[in-house]
C-alpha cells in the first residue's frame, strides 16, 4: 500500500486545510501589526496638529509605504501559504497512508504495510505500524495454523471413532458362537 510519484492534490486532508487557516490568521495578525508599527505614526502626523512640511512628509511616506509594504505582504503571504502546505505533506501524506493501513488492518488485511517517500516525517510511527502489522499477522497465521491441526485431529479421531463404532457393530450383528444351541 504505498503511493508513488507526486501527490496529486495541493491540499490532501481537512488538516492541512486548518493548519492553513490558523496560519494565514497568524500571518495576517502579524502583517496588520507591522502595518500599524509602520503606518500609525505617519498617519498620526497627516491627523495631528504638526506642520504643514511635516504633513507632507508623512503623506509621501504613507504613499511609499503603499506602493511596497502590501504588494510585499501578499508575496510574502503567497510565499509563506505554499512553503506552509508543502511542510504540511511531509506530515499529513504519511497520517494519510497510515491511515489507509489501518483501515486495512480493521477490514482483515494483516499484510499491508506503510512505505513513506523520501522527506517524509513519521518514520518511526510507521515503522512501529509494520512492525505491529507483522506481528499481528505471524500470530495470526500461528494461530490459524494450530487451529487447522487441531482440526485435523478432531477429524481423525472421529473417523476412528467411527470406524470402532463400525466394527462393534459388525461384531454385535454376528451371531456369538455356541449360541445357537
């Protein structure tokens, strides 16, 4: 059960997709507060009782800060989402395929196993799950197998008990001898 080549999707599980928003919230709480370190005290002197020279310095400053500070924030923003989705498929892809395993295991497979792509994170969980999925199968198979001997056995001993009842009949259907006097 393994997945090869490239992922198909840019989003693969609803937990990329919160781990997405409760980012781009942060990104967006952090972009708004650097605005306001930059934009609030220019805005204050444009607003304020400061000199008319003052003023107009405030207002080229703001209109600098337009022209660089958002176009930079949202290549910032485009830049921090996809670096941020594609650290997450190191994480989710192998929650993925261990999910799928285990979905396999419930359904009866004891053979499945999970192989993670190079740069995958969670390693160690899937080795622990092959691990439990090999053990869970070779006790299972011991398991069968000391079941279809025992089965075997059983088989045995009642064709013998049958072939004994067998020949007690026959015996019982003979006419003892000296009987007949």
């Amino acid at each position: 059960m393994t997945l090869l080549g490239r992922r198909r999707r840019f989003l693969i599980d609803p937990l990329q997709r919160r781990l997405l928003r409760v980012t781009s919230l942060y990104y967006g709480g952090l972009t708004l507060l650097v605005a306001a370190v930059l934009y609030v005290p220019r805005l204050l002197v444009l607003h304020g009782d400061a000199a008319p020279e003052a003023q107009r310095r405030a207002a080229a400053e703001v209109v600098t800060l337009h022209q660089f500070f958002w176009p930079a924030a949202a290549a910032l923003f485009v830049l921090f989402t996809v670096h941020v989705v594609l650290v997450s498929h190191r994480l989710v892809g192998p929650l993925v395929q261990i999910r799928r395993a285990l979905s396999a295991v419930a359904d009866g497979d004891l053979g499945v196993r999970v192989a993670l792509r190079k740069g995958d994170d969670l390693f160690l969980e899937a080795a622990l799950f092959n691990d439990m999925a090999a053990a869970l199968e070779a006790r299972f198979g011991a398991a069968t197998g000391a079941v279809a001997e025992a089965l075997a056995v059983a088989e045995a001993e009642d064709d013998a008990v049958r072939a004994a009842r067998g020949a007690g009949r026959r015996v019982a259907d003979e006419e003892p001898v000296g009987a007949g006097r």
